[in-house]
C-alpha cells in the first residue's frame, strides 16, 4: 500500500518599502538563497503591468489617468486578485512565494492619502495572508536621491513618502513583520535578511 506524504503549504514572504528600497533586490536575493536549500520559489512583482488592470495603473501613474486615491487604491487591490487563484495553487502545492510589494503597500499609500486602513485591510481579506512582512526602511531623501530621474507621481511627492514611511513603520510593529535599516549596502542588507528569516524555522 502506498503511502502519501502531506505537502507542506508553502511560504509567503512580502517585502515592503519606499520605492529604490531594494525590494526587487532583495526578494531575488531571499529566492535564490531558499532555491539553493532545495525550495521551490515563485517571485511576484507588484503591480503586474503586464495585465488588463495593471497596464491601466501604469497610465494612471505616468499621466495618462486621473483617478482619486480610493480608485486607484481599488486598482491596486484588483490586481493583486488577478493573481489570486495561481497564488493559492503554488502554496498549496508547497511553492514559497517572496512578493515584491503587496498587500501593506495599499494600507501605507491609500493611509498617507487619507484612506481608511482598516477598509484597505478588509478588501483583501480575501487575498492570500504573508506568512512574513520584511520592511525595508529608507528615508524619503534616500529613496529620491537613489531615482534622480522617470519617477511617478507617488515618488515625486516627499511628504506623501514620509507619511507612507510612518504608516510602514505602525504595520511593521506587528509581530509577523521584520523591519530591516535599508540605508546599508545591499549586501549588508541581504546578510540582515537572511539572518531575520533564520529566526522563523519554517525559512531557514
């Protein structure tokens, strides 16, 4: 009689930030680390231009629409949903998934413009949970001084970023949050990741 093995849900790490935080960065860092040990990984980037709603977020960014912060907060939820059912998929099959931006990014710019966070919290209810949050922390200088030229309209706007930043800094007061100092060389940063996630026995 065969017997089966259960598969182990796999993990979601999320990490979070000012955009030139080095999300991108750091998230290649942490799948190619967990790759290395013999984890099956998956890297989502978020917002996903590349589909109906998120080619609309990108005109809405650069000029090409005006819609009100609840609208493009609802944009932004919306395309997260339309990577829903293959998220459950890989979690369920044991995938970990490391997300380059994610739910916490809509809570912290929808809050620095007024929105309700507990009402950005509870349109994506239904989105699959991080198992970890990594914040990494910059300064709004930093993040300008880092991006001279092309920004968005989110990453033109200082105060907008430094009441971003203090809405990161309430989430990640939370106990599945980690906040890393970004200001460090990359490499110190992945080394603080790393040894962060060593402390959690599920992603070592």
């Amino acid at each position: 009689m065969a017997i089966q093995t259960e598969v182990m849900r796999g993990q979601l790490i999320a990490f979070e930030g000012l955009d030139q935080s080095g999300k991108q960065t750091q998230a290649d860092a942490v799948r190619s680390h967990l790759e290395s040990r013999g984890t099956a990984c998956r890297l989502l980037s978020f917002p996903d231009y590349a589909t109906p709603i998120g080619s609309e977020l990108h005109r809405a960014l650069h000029g090409g629409r005006d819609y009100p912060a609840d609208v493009m907060q609802l944009l932004y939820v919306a395309n997260r949903y339309e990577a829903r059912e293959r998220m459950q998929e890989w979690l369920t099959a044991g995938t970990t998934i490391v997300c380059d931006r994610y739910l916490a990014s809509s809570i912290a710019y929808g809050e620095a413009q007024g929105l309700d966070p507990a009402w950005l919290a509870d349109i994506q209810r239904f989105l699959p949970a991080p198992d970890v949050t990594i914040l990494l922390d910059i300064a709004p200088e930093t993040a300008v001084a880092r991006k001279a030229s092309g920004r968005d309209r989110y990453e033109r706007d200082l105060a907008l970023l430094s009441r971003v930043r203090q809405s990161y800094r309430r989430q990640a007061a939370a106990p599945d949050w980690l906040s890393i100092d970004g200001e460090q060389p990359a490499a110190a940063v992945t080394a603080a990741v790393l040894t962060a996630l060593a402390t959690r026995p599920a992603l070592r």
